[in-house]
C-alpha cells in the first residue's frame, strides 16, 4: 500500500511541475514573442491579448489530456458555441476559469482584485480588459466604465464568465449568490447561460498543491439553462432572477449527488 500511495506522489509531482512549469513560464515566453508585438500592433489589444491567451490555456488543456489519460473532458457544442451572454457558472476548482478561458476565445470576467497585485499576471489581467473586483472598480465612474466596456464586448459576439459564489466551494453545496452579475446582464440586456461544472475538484482539489492524477474522473461542463428575462418589465427583479438561476443550479447538484 506504501509503495502504491508513493508511486502515485511521484506520478502527481511530475505531472503537477510539468503542466504548472508550462503555465507560469509559458506566459514568459509569450510576452517576450507574442504579446509585445500584439500590445503595440494590434487595433483592438484586449481582443488579440483574449485570443493570444485562449490558445495559451488550449495548449495548457491540450497537455493535461496528455498527461492525465484518466481524466476525461466531456464539453458539448451547445456550451462550446455560446456567444454574446453573461455564463453564470458554479465555481469548484482554481481550474474553472482556466478551463473557460481555453472554451471561449473573446472572454471576460470578474477577477479578485488581489490577483491584480501578482507581478507580470497582473499586468495580463488588465490588458486583457478582465476586470478588477476592488471596490474602485465597482462604484462611480469606474464601474460605468466597465459596464460599458462589457457591453460593447458582448455586443461583438464576447462572453462574460461569472462565479456568483465568489469563491471554491469546498463540499459541491453552492455558496449565496452575489447579485452583481445579474445586474450586469440587465445593464447590457444581454442573455443569461448557467453552466454546470463537475469534476475539476477532483482533479486540482482545493488547498492542494498537486494534481491528483491517478484516479477516473470526468470533468464536464453542461448548459443546464438559459435565461432571457424581459428586463424592461415593471415586473423585473434582480432578486428573483438571482434566485431562479440558484434553484436551477441547486437542482442539478442534488441530480448529481443522486447518481
């Protein structure tokens, strides 16, 4: 049993440096070759940088299939085809917006602002026009600015990806759901797509440094539903679209716990 539990420590070590050593310096070696050229050249930077940072993290993808043959990727057309609406999305892993970055090829999200501080990531952050949760960023001038950088993003076939919950959750249960995104959605009167995430916590567990790589495992993302609300309703409520979307999720985490 000894030998079994430290074979498989040395298997998530060496996959873990590997895929974490193409991920850092990858975006060494990418700022040096390509995203220097695209930051002075290109006429739209947050557009080129989105896309430049797709592939980044499609390659990433591409080597942890490689790499972690027991884990399978099941992402459907339907997800893989959406465009022009705010993803709403429950949030399990540190992978989770790594993995949605490497879907959607023009993305946004709302992203901690401690991240922004990260030398080198930060500076990626904001060139790729993400946006900063810091409370100088979510009031006055600024968040107008933002708002209408958004909606001028999804009106050209972009995407924004938001975890409502805020945070990892640490038992599958969803977290309170901030309404933000849901304010956002009705400020750029754009469409709501709820995705269900499963698995990526099995397969970079919170609080672990290491890969778990020696286990059968399925991470897939569904299209559990699709919100238009009618936003111009005197009936419209951020609180009760909040609260639908919730009981949609809650439903599919009780269908999956079932099976």
């Amino acid at each position: 049993m000894f030998l079994v539990r430290f074979s498989h420590f040395i298997i998530n070590l060496f996959v873990t440096l590997i895929l974490w050593f193409y991920f850092m310096f990858g975006y060494l070696f990418i700022l040096l070759f390509l995203y220097l050229p695209v930051y002075v050249f290109a006429k739209s930077r947050s557009a080129a940088l989105q896309n430049l940072n797709h592939i980044h993290l499609k390659i990433f993808f591409a080597l942890t299939r490689l790499l972690v043959p027991r884990t399978k990727f099941k992402i459907p057309e339907d997800v893989r085809k959406i465009k022009s609406s705010v993803i709403v999305c429950n949030h399990l892993s540190y992978l989770d917006p790594i993995l949605l970055v490497s879907i959607f090829r023009r993305q946004k999200t709302i992203v901690k602002h401690t991240f922004f501080k990260v030398p080198i990531f930060g500076w990626f952050l904001k060139n790729y026009g993400y946006i900063s949760s810091g409370s100088d960023n979510m009031s006055g001038p600024a968040l107008i600015n933002n708002l209408e950088n958004i909606k001028e993003h999804l009106e050209t076939g972009g995407v924004l990806f938001v975890f409502p919950e805020g945070t990892r959750s640490r038992d599958g249960n969803l977290a309170p759901f901030n309404k933000g995104v849901f304010t956002i959605a009705r400020y750029c009167n754009a469409p709501l797509k709820l995705i269900f995430i499963t698995g990526t916590n099995k397969l970079f567990q919170p609080g672990r440094f290491l890969f778990n790589t020696c286990e059968f495992n399925q991470i897939q993302l569904e299209l559990i539903g699709s919100l238009n609300p009618d936003y111009k309703s005197k009936t419209f409520s951020i609180s009760v679209l909040a609260d639908d979307a919730r009981k949609i999720f809650e439903e599919n985490i009780r269908a999956n716990d079932g099976r």
